[in-house]
C-alpha cells in the first residue's frame, strides 16, 4: 500500500467519486420514481402485481454488463446506458417495497381517514404513503447501496466511475489503486444510506416521538396516607 499516492490523486479521486454518485443515485432515484406509481397500480389491482414482480426479477437476473453492451447502439458512450440498466435493477427491489408498505397500512386508519371526508387521492397521498415511508426506504437503501456499487462497472464501457481505479490498478499490477477504488465505494454507499436514514426519520417524525421514553412517574402519597405517616 503507497500511502503517499492518496494526496497526490485527491482530485481524481473525489471527481470519480462524484461520477459514481451520480449515476448511482440519479439511478435509485429514477427506480422510485417508476416504482411508486407502479406500486400504487399493483396495490389496486391486485391480478397486475404477480406478472409485474415476474418481470422486474428476470431483469435483475440479466448481467449488467450485458445491458450495458445492448444499451451502446442507442445511447453510445453516455451515462444514460449506465443508468437505465442500474434504473431498472433497482425495481426489483422497490416495487415489492412500494407494495407491501401500502398494504401494511391498517385498515381502520384507510377508514377513519375517508370518514374524515378524504377522497381516494388525498388519503393516498396524506395518509397511506406516509405511513408507508418507512417500507418504501428501507427498500430504497438496498437499491441506492446496489446502485452505486454496480455503478462501478461502467468503467468497462469507457463511463467514468470508480471502476477506473480498479482496472487501472489490476493492469499496472498497482493494488493501491484498487484497494483506494474499494475504499470509497464502501464510503460512498455508507454516506448515502446515512442520509437516506436522516430522511426517514425527518419524514416520520411521529416514529421519534413514539420511540423517546416516557419521564418517570412521580408517586406522591395521598392524603389518608401523609396523615397516617404523621400518626406514626
């Protein structure tokens, strides 16, 4: 390990590292957008969800590098044909995410709610994804961690990512390179589930409170008693 071969590539370390930022959370990103509504649509008609899942498995069986190969005669040489294939892995794990959140709504809360005078759309949206925030990032954090570990890849095809560091590294027979390449994915992945738990807990500010301990009772005696103490 050359320690001294950090400082000296600071730069292009952290400009690979935003790369691969980029094309793996603009990818998780992208995935919820596509899962969300897909989700909803899956929650409301139920026949939908079984070939849907299907679907989403048998692309997230197909290797990345497959994709990637395909996706060059339409979109050449571009971010684009990194972050469609990353896009559509990460379905796999959202839309069952988006799915089981909605359902594990309880059913007296999707009742009081349109007791309340709410239509379909707004309990939707003011009641039923909120509650179901938790599941939906929980699902998210697992895409968004995949994401930009499989970001990495895109090396092979020639888009910048931190991949750069490990073929470099392999071909020059130079494991600093690979070892540092290491490094920062894991870094990366774990600042991006960090701020991902920061949303959560800032989206459902009702688990916090739920959560804090309750102060302690402060037991006084009544009165029949604090008479029958100065009795004794």
């Amino acid at each position: 390990m050359v320690w001294s071969w950090i400082p000296q590539n600071i730069g292009q370390i952290g400009q690979l590292t935003l790369q691969n930022a980029y094309l793996g959370i603009v990818s998780a990103m992208l995935g919820l957008g596509i899962s969300v509504p897909l989700g909803i649509i899956c929650v409301r008609w139920r026949l939908l969800y079984p070939p849907v899942l299907s679907i989403a498995s048998a692309i997230y069986a197909i290797p990345s590098l497959a994709l990637f190969v395909v996706l060059i005669a339409f979109t050449g040489l571009s971010d684009a044909t990194v972050i469609i294939p990353l896009t559509l892995f990460s379905l796999c794990v959202l839309v069952p995410n988006v799915v089981d959140g909605l359902r594990s709504v309880p059913e007296p809360v999707r009742q009081a709610a349109t007791a309340m005078g709410f239509g379909p759309l707004r309990r939707l949206a003011q009641v039923e994804l909120p509650v179901a925030i938790p599941v939906i990032i929980a699902g998210l954090r697992v895409a968004t961690v995949s994401s930009i570990s499989l970001a990495s890849l895109g090396q092979l095809i020639g888009v910048s990512s931190l991949g750069y560091f490990f073929i470099d590294g392999l071909q020059r027979d130079f494991p600093t390179e690979v070892y540092a390449g290491i490094a920062m994915v894991i870094v990366l992945a774990l600042a991006a589930d960090l701020l991902l738990i920061v949303i959560r807990r800032m989206l459902t500010p009702w688990q916090r409170r739920r959560a804090e301990p309750m102060p302690p009772a402060v037991l006084t005696p009544a009165p029949a008693d604090r008479d029958l103490a100065g009795v004794s």
